[in-house]
C-alpha cells in the first residue's frame, strides 16, 4: 500500500511539473530598435508590451541598436529576429547596394510600415546657413558611419553634387550630434527620424537652433533618383525656436524580420500588433501616424508571410516586391 501511495505521488509531482513547464515554456525573440534619444527606442518598448501582454507564450525584448543600417545587418546575418529600419536602408540591403554593396541580405522580410521619418538639418541660427546650400564649407554631423542617416545624406549629396569635401564633415549619431552643437563644435547636422525626436527637443532648450528648408525642384530630382524618398514638412513650433515650417525629404520607418521565423509567429505579432496599435499612442506622438491603412504603403522588401496572411485576411492587397 505505501509504494502504492508513493507511486501515485510521483506520478501526480511530474503531473505538476509537467504543466508548470509547458506553462513557461514560451517563445523569445528581441526587436533591434536605436538609440535611446530616437524615435525607435521608445515605439519598439511599446510594441513588446503590446506582444507580451496580447500573445500567449510569447515575449519580447526591445533593445537598443545603431537603427537602420546596423539593424539590417543583424536581421541579414541572423543576430536578431526583428527589427526597425528606413524603408531605403532596408531595401538596399535586400538587394546589397549601396552601403551593403556586393552583399545582400535576401532573408529580410516586412512585417509594417510604420510612419513617415524626416530629414532634419538643423542649423545654429547665427551660422548664416539659410538654404540647403549654405552649408558648403561650415562644419557638418553627417550622422553616424554607414547608418541610415549616413546613407540619405549620401544620397542627398550626390543629388546636389557635393562631397564630404564640400564641408567639415563629421560622422557622428543623434546623441554625439546634438552633444557638439551644445558644445558649439557643430554648425549643421544631419538627424533622421519621426518628429519630434527627443535630442533636437533637448537641444532646443538650450541652443537657439533652425531646421534647413530644401528648394521643391531640388527635392524633385532626389525623388526622380531616389523614389523611396517623398515630401514631408516639419510643422512649425515642433521644435523651440523653429516657428516656420520646413520642407524636406522624408522616409518611411518599417518593421522587418527574418525570414526563416515562422508563420504562425509572425502572423500573431502582427494581428496582435495591429488590433492593439493604439496602445502606442501614450508612447510617443508619432504614433498616431501608425495605422492599418498605410501599413503597406512604401513597402521596400516582400512581406514574411506570416504578415501578408494577416493582410490578405483584411481585404488588403499584397504588393509585389522585385
């Protein structure tokens, strides 16, 4: 009777045990964001809530990362599962040009597309730096070495037919761009991202800075060679002191993954992202531009499937991506 009674107890131990592990056992995965005065660490913090809270047996990490570029190259050599990047950055990589020239990465997959990321050249007022051409000569933050930043600036320049030896240039990210204007070792700066982003909100406060208008015929041409850039306008007041609206080129932010991650998982993420996405709003004022009907719009690399048959389920149209 007694090894009868234990036998029982055993077996009821691994009973427990065995639902308390498939209870925890759940599937982890990380999302590369950026820096933590962008636009991408705080949405990407938000976005894991929303998994983890409306997923089941699922979470997810938001870390901090060097934003597009290098977030491209974590998604292309399998370091991460999911990341943000400028539709631009990740459509060169997908097809190894540009910065990621001779090698492309053919496993990025989209998930979203999220909202529109400006062009911001800011200025010091006393710097005499009125147009876009005003900046030959002074000293530039072309943003960090081969990030997204770096790669429209590359673009721009080209456009306009200058080169790093046209100005002072320095090779710098949001933080250290915004640390050498307050330390008056800066006249411009290059800073990509969703307005209003934190460190020119910050600089603001203690620099008497402007925001560069680009000439409508100058963007004209970059769209006719680069078609991922569009218009945008920063509205006036967005930043302290900049009481104008300015004209300049925008992309457009995205989420992309792996390919080898697998259907059901990524078509999870995204339904649950999608019915929950205003959950972000708190988060970060561009949220507000998230939303389901511009989800596809400046797609830049072929959706994983696990997002197009969430899309297909919505009526929506899935674009093909060559």
């Amino acid at each position: 009777m007694l090894m009868k009674r234990y036998g029982v107890a055993v077996l009821v131990v691994l009973m427990v045990l065995g639902t308390v592990a498939g209870a925890g056992a759940k599937e982890f995965f990380s999302i590369a964001t950026g820096g933590t005065t962008g636009t991408y660490y705080p949405l990407g913090g938000g976005i894991a809530e929303i998994i983890n809270s409306h997923v089941p047996d699922v979470q997810v990490t938001a870390e901090t990362a060097n934003a597009s570029a290098a977030n491209v190259n974590l998604i292309g050599s399998g370091q991460i599962e999911m990341a943000f990047a400028q539709n631009d950055i990740a459509y060169w990589g997908w097809k190894g040009e540009n910065m990621f020239e001779g090698k492309p990465y053919a496993n990025i997959r989209g998930v979203a597309v999220l909202y529109p990321e400006h062009v911001h050249l800011i200025s010091i007022q006393d710097a005499g730096i009125k147009a876009f051409g005003d900046i030959k000569g002074k000293r530039l933050s072309a943003g960090a070495p081969g990030s997204g930043v770096e790669g429209d600036v590359r673009a721009i320049f080209d456009v306009a037919g200058l080169t790093y030896d046209s100005v002072k240039a320095d090779f710098l990210d949001f933080a250290n761009t915004t640390a050498r204007f307050k330390d008056g070792q800066l006249d411009a700066g290059f800073v990509v991202g969703g307005y209003p982003v934190a460190s020119i909100m910050d600089l603001a406060t203690t620099a008497k800075i402007d925001l560069v208008n680009f000439d409508e015929a100058f963007l004209d041409q970059l769209i006719a060679k680069y078609p991922f850039f569009a218009k945008g306008v920063i509205p006036a007041n967005t930043y302290s002191g900049v009481d104008h609206d300015t004209v300049t080129p925008q992309v457009m932010a995205m989420l992309i993954c792996r390919e080898d991650l697998s259907e059901e998982l990524v078509y999870n993420f995204t339904k649950a992202f999608w019915e929950n996405v205003r959950e972000l709003d708190k988060v970060h004022a561009k949220a507000k531009l998230i939303t389901l009907e511009t989800a596809l719009q400046g797609l830049s690399v072929p959706l994983h499937p696990g997002a197009a048959k969430y899309y297909a389920e919505k009526g929506m149209a899935i674009p093909e991506i060559k």
